[in-house]
C-alpha cells in the first residue's frame, strides 16, 4: 500500500468520525427540552424507512408496485407479515432472507 493511498484512507476515516464526534462532544453537558429529545429520536427511524422504501419500490430505475414484476415487493410484504406476527426480530430477518433468496434462485 503507498503512502497517498494510506493517507487518504485517514483522512477519510477522520472526516467521517468528526461529524459524529461534535453533536456528542458539544451537547455533553445540554440540558435539551423534552420535545426536542422525542423528535430526535425518530430520526434513525425515518432515515431507515426511506433507505428501506427506495430500494423495495424502486426497480429498474422506476416504481414498480406490481407484486409479479418487482423481486423485492413480495419478500417485504412476507417480512413485515412475519414481523407484524412474531414481534421478534429474528424471525424477521430470515423471513426476509429465505423470501429474498426463494425470489432471486427463481429468476
């Protein structure tokens, strides 16, 4: 590995590491408001959910809601079902995985 390569990946790691370090570093010691600490805690929520979305509605460069054409539809219906009933985790996921490998052997 050269040294511009080595150096890149620090500064990389570095520049990543700061944003994450300031909030905490800097609101240590805040004494936030309580709607402000139940807003904030939907964030990592809403950010999933819309990382989650684009991926299963999207396919081929287009929304595709058709359960035969779109891969990814069915086998999320199948975790959300599995995750809706059990309430575990677990079994969510590999609902999820075995329904994602069933529809990709298929094709």
């Amino acid at each position: 590995m050269n040294r511009s390569l080595l150096l890149l990946i620090i500064f990389a790691a570095v520049v990543t590491y700061i944003p994450r370090f300031l909030p905490i570093y800097l609101l240590r010691n805040a004494n936030l408001p309580m709607w402000f600490r139940k807003w904030m805690g939907y964030i990592p929520i809403s950010i999933f959910a819309a990382l989650i979305a684009t991926d299963v509605f999207f396919y081929e460069d287009a929304v595709e809601l058709n359960v035969l054409t779109n891969p990814k539809l069915l086998p999320s219906l199948i975790t959300i079902l599995v995750a809706y009933k059990t309430k575990n985790m677990i079994y969510s996921i590999l609902a999820g995985v075995v329904a994602i490998s069933i529809m990709v052997w298929m094709q």
